[in-house]
C-alpha cells in the first residue's frame, strides 16, 4: 500500500511540474492599455510586463509608441489625448523593452467610445518640417516595426499630391520587410505599384529638404540635409535601381499648413540580413503638388539590432567589394543614452580603429548633443574634443548636460540619447580582412559601457589570372611540354584561399626502348635468337585540372598544396618495331635477316592521371606578376614532373 501511495505522489508531482513547465514554456508577454476617459479627453496608462534585466547591463525600461486611431500619435509614457469629434476609435500600443532579454511585449488593440465633446479641440502644429520620417523602434529580426510618414501642406492654396514609400535595398539579397498594414486616415488612396505617373511641369520655386536618420529618439535634434529636387522622373528611377519595392499613396484637399500622418506597420522578415551592425534604409518621396515635379526625399537609416538597447556602434558598409574600396568612405556611428539618475557632464566614447583605416581621415560629421568641435586650447564652452591612440579614436562630449532616464522630472526619453557620426577612409595598404570596432561608453567617472562589435567584411569577389609555363619530366625521353591556361580564385586574399586552374598542355615525348630477345625454331628445324626492339613516341594535348589550397606568407611569397587531375585530351601514338635474326644462338652470330615495321593509333579522352602538388611562388603573391614552382607528385612514376611558369592575376 506504501508503494502504490508513493508511486501515486510522484505521478501526481510529475504531472503538475509538467504542466507548470508547459504554462511557463506558452505565457507570452503581454501589455495592456487603461484608459480614463473624461468627455473627449482621454488619459493613457500601460501596463507593462516586468523587465528582465540584463546582467552588466544599465537598467532596464520601456518606451512607447501610441496610436489614437484618429491620425495622431505619441511617444510618451502616459499620454492624454483630446479628440476631435465623437465616435469609435481603435487605440495600438507598442511597447519596447530596453536592456531586457525578451521579445517586447504584444499589445492587443483598443477600442474606445467617445460620447460627448466637453474640452475644445485644437489643433497643434508639431512639425518643423513639411515632410518627416520616423520609427518607433530598430529593426530586429521578425519582430514588428511602425513606420511614420508625417507631410504638411505649406503653401497657401488646397493640394492633392503623392507619398511614395521605397524599401528593401536591392544589394541584399532577401527582403528585409513587409508591408503588414498601411493606415490611413483622411482618404489617402493606395495606388497599385505598375501604376507610377509622372507630373508634367516642373515649378522651381521653394525650398525641398532631404533628411538622414530622422527617428523618434531624436527627431527634434538632428540637423537634416538639405537638396532641392525638381526631376521626379530621375529620383523615381533612381529609387527603383536602388529598391526592390515600393508603395504609393495620393491624397487629395491637403489644406494650407495643415498635418497629416501616414502608418505603415513593417514586418521585419525572419530571413532580414543577420548582421546586427548594418545600417538598412527606407526612403520617402513626397510631391506636394501632382501638378508638378517639385518633390521632397528623405532617406531613413536603421540599424539592424537584436536587442533595443540604446548603446549601439553600426556602419554603412557591412560588406564591401574590394576592387573598388581603394577610395570609399565608411560610416560609422554610434549610439548612447544616459540611464542615470542624474545628468552627465562629460560623455567619453573610446572607440576602436582597425589597423586598415586611416585615423587621419577621420571627420565627425554630426553629433548630439549638439556642439563645436574642440580647438587645441582649453575652452569653458561645450565642445566635442577627438584623440587618438595606437588603437583607437576617442571622443570626448566637454561641458554639457545630457539628462539621465532616471532623473526626475525628466519624461522624454528623447532628451537623454545622443550619437556620434564620422566617416573615415581606408589606409594606403590594407589587406582583405574582416574589421572589427566597438566602443567602450563612459558617463563621467561611471565604469563603462561595452557596445556590440560593428563589422565590415569584403566580398569575396573573383580573380582571373593568365598562366604558362614549362613541365619537366625527368623519366620521360625527350620530353617537351609547354603549357598556358588560366586560374580562378578570389580577388586579392589576405592568407589563406582556394584557386582552381585549367591548363592546356602540349606534350611529346618517347616512351623507354623495350627489347626482347627469343629463340625461334625456324624451317628445317633450325633454331636461331630473335631480338625485337619497340620504341613509341607520342604526341598528347593534356587538360591538367588542379584544385589547391595557397597561403600568402607576405606580399611577396605564397605557398600551395592541393590534388590534380590529368587527362588526354588528344593522344598519338607512333610505333616502330625493329626485328633482328642471328644465325647462332647469340648476339655475336652473323644476322641473317631483319624486318622493320611502323604504325600510329590515336585516343580521345584516355590515361586519366591523378596526383599531389606542391607549389611556391615569387612576385606579387594577392594581384599581379609572379613566378612559380611546381612538383607534380603523380601516381604514376614515370610521369612525375616539376612545372615552372609565370602568372598573372587580374
């Protein structure tokens, strides 16, 4: 009875710790929107799952993207909200984790009603611009995204115009989103891709502004680019070069200074590129007018993450061609935010600079907060001062006030992050080696703060190269080979690589006089010795297929090993047979008798050879002129030889 109890508890035990494991394994993280609303005001709170921490991570908190379903928006935590008229309205919230381990929360939509108007609506103008991009978070990997695309009527009649939203870049080869939903709220009208019209005139008047990196955490503080674009048939087609896809919308009775926003949820997809450093873009086109071709552009980076965590290092150039990197510029930048409960005075970021780079060239080309750069001199102004050392570069944020997170009574997020951007050029001699950089973040005298490693690999691209040369065969009678053909592998390898050759060789040669000598019983019953004596000569067209590994010690010296395949691709061979006759029994007796014949046969596609091969070369080892050595250590002894050649490698 003990047993049949115990055994009763542990099945029991088993089953609702399983069932425990099951509940935690499903439980998906979840946030919640309350609302109070009072008339046609309403005031919003989430409910927020609790963060995870990250070990050695700052601390751990949200921020909050809201959608009030009548066409506005907002960022901030606990937002109130007036609306215009009565009715239903479908409010979205996203959440995002930072500094969390866990996927951001999901958040089901809510639909509220609103009966009565007790508090005046007004309108507010909140754009500093006519055109504006933005995101609420960076993009991960099959996790959700909304995109914002804000445009403003500034001219002093009603317009009907066009947006034009392009994404996915052409030079990766999946896509990187999906178009999940377009949410529009004054009647804009989605027009079919096959369907892009051009205007017809072109007015030249006001002013058209292009925009970098225009996003939530610091919209309000990033200088923008400016150009003025008047040929939209060009930006189209430039933008389809550049883009796989794109979506249309027209609107129609845009009144003067009035604002509108456009949402577009994007579904990053699972197959995105991987590499968490990149920097991906999406542009915006926005005609004003579709009676002209005046238009506004804005390109808007992201940076491929895997977390959202706001200290981030990324580039522009993930993966290169190393033909033509010779005079390109990378973009770097990098990302902070001040999670302190006071502000930061001093911001010192010491970033790594790979050996292949040209610290010379480095020039900061943006940054917040928004200050000079340092003269040599002590200065009691904010400046931003660079150094340098062996391996790094180190930017140093002098005199200003970066408000933490935690600092009270500070509610935008948007006020504590800041960045760096520089472009910096490659050195004079560099090999083709993945980079490597990160950042070490450092907040006064707080320890620091380790970024991700930004990456820059190079294509592996293809080298052709020009080959022809001697073969020597030392147990072959005179024996003549020339060769020319043409090796593959990859463009200018740093140390180790593979290179695939086809040779074409011409080769005569005379094989080894083969006698043999019988006693022959003749007429009569007469015995006498017989000598034959056979030599062959051949003429061959050989295809030599070598398959190698090489290592470039320097720049001057590489290496070789790998397997070759030889076969015949034409062989002639020419016989002659030469008969002697003796009258005795030895080759001393008088020869009573000879007979000579000769004959010829040719083969196609026979004597497959197979072998190893050792090499050394001398000259331009990566691209170039150079000389080489080669043993051929074939399977066949009497075809073992040593090759000496030129090459060339384009």
């Amino acid at each position: 009875m003990k047993t049949l109890l115990c055994s009763f508890t542990i099945f029991i035990c088993l089953q609702v710790y399983g069932q425990q494991l099951i509940i935690n394994d499903t439980i998906s993280r979840t946030a919640t929107i309350k609302e109070d609303i009072r008339g046609n005001e309403t005031f919003f709170t989430p409910e927020t799952p609790k963060l995870n921490q990250i070990a050695g991570a700052p601390k751990p908190f949200y921020t909050h993207f809201w959608e009030f379903g009548d066409g506005n928006y907002s960022t901030v935590p606990n937002p109130k909200h007036t609306y215009k008229k009565t009715g239903e309205y479908e409010v979205k919230l996203w959440a995002t984790n930072n500094y969390d381990n866990g996927k951001p929360p999901t958040t089901r939509p809510k639909k509220i009603a609103i009966n009565s108007i007790t508090t005046e609506y007004v309108e507010q103008a909140n754009m500093d611009e006519d055109f504006i991009l933005k995101r609420n978070r960076e993009p991960v990997p099959d996790q959700e995204m909304v995109l914002v695309m804000s445009y403003k009527n500034t001219k002093d009649y009603i317009s009907n115009g066009k947006l034009y939203m392009f994404y996915n870049e052409q030079k990766y080869k999946a896509a990187n989103f999906e178009i999940l939903e377009t949410r529009t709220y004054h009647n804009e009208k989605n027009v079919p891709n096959d369907a892009i019209v051009f205007t017809n005139n072109i007015d030249d008047d006001g002013k058209y502004l292009a925009s970098i990196n225009n996003e939530f955490i610091i919209n309000r503080t990033v200088l923008q680019d400016s150009t003025e674009k008047t040929n939209l048939p060009l930006t189209i087609e430039q933008s389809k070069a550049y883009y796989k896809n794109w979506s249309l919308l027209e609107f129609d009775n845009l009144k003067p200074n009035e604002e509108r926003h456009v949402f577009f949820s994007l579904k990053t997809t699972p197959e995105m590129l991987k590499d968490t450093s990149a920097i991906v873009s999406v542009r915006g086109i926005y005609v004003p007018d579709a009676n002209y071709d005046n238009h506004k552009v804005k390109d808007m980076e992201m940076e491929i993450v895997t977390s959202h965590d706001p200290n981030k290092m990324s580039n522009n150039s993930t993966f290169l061609n190393y033909r033509f990197v010779r005079f390109k510029t990378l973009k770097f930048k990098i990302r902070f935010q001040n999670n302190g409960e006071g502000p930061a005075r001093t911001i010192r970021l010491e970033t790594d600079i790979p050996d292949m780079l040209d610290k010379s060239t480095l020039r900061v080309t943006d940054m917040y907060p928004k200050c000079e750069i340092c003269p040599k001199y002590e200065v009691s102004y904010s400046c931003l001062d660079t150094t340098f050392t062996n391996k790094q570069a180190i930017f140093t944020f002098k005199n200003i006030y970066l408000p933490g997170s935690e600092q009270k009574n500070v509610k935008e997020y948007d006020s504590t992050k800041g960045f760096v951007k520089y472009n910096i050029k490659f050195a004079k001699d560099f090999h083709k080696t993945k980079t490597k950089s990160r950042t070490a973040i450092i907040f006064d005298k707080n320890e620091p703060i380790i970024t991700n490693y930004s990456t820059t690999r190079f294509l592996p691209g293809i080298s052709v190269g020009a080959k022809v040369g001697y073969n020597a065969f030392s147990n072959l009678n005179n024996s003549e080979s020339y060769f020319l053909g043409a090796t593959l592998s990859p463009y200018k390898s740093y140390r180790w690589y593979w290179q695939v050759e086809l040779l074409n060789n011409f080769h005569k040669y005379d094989s080894k006089t083969n006698t043999e000598e019988a006693f022959v019983d003749g007429a009569q019953g007469i015995r006498f010795l017989q000598r034959t004596t056979t030599n062959n000569s051949y003429q061959n067209i050989d295809w030599d297929i070598p398959l190698l590994i090489r290592y470039n010690v320097n720049n001057y010296i590489g290496l070789g090993a790998g397997l070759q395949n030889t076969i015949s691709l034409s062989e002639k061979q020419n016989q002659s047979v030469f008969i002697e006759q003796f009258e005795g029994d030895t080759t001393n007796a008088p020869i009573f008798n000879t007979i000579e014949n000769a004959s010829s046969s040719s083969n196609s596609f026979s004597n497959l050879r197979t072998g190893l091969l050792i090499e050394a070369t001398a000259g331009f080892a990566r691209i170039g002129p150079s000389l080489g050595a080669r043993y051929v250590l074939n399977f066949e002894n009497d075809f073992r030889y040593w090759q000496f050649y030129a090459i060339w490698k384009f």
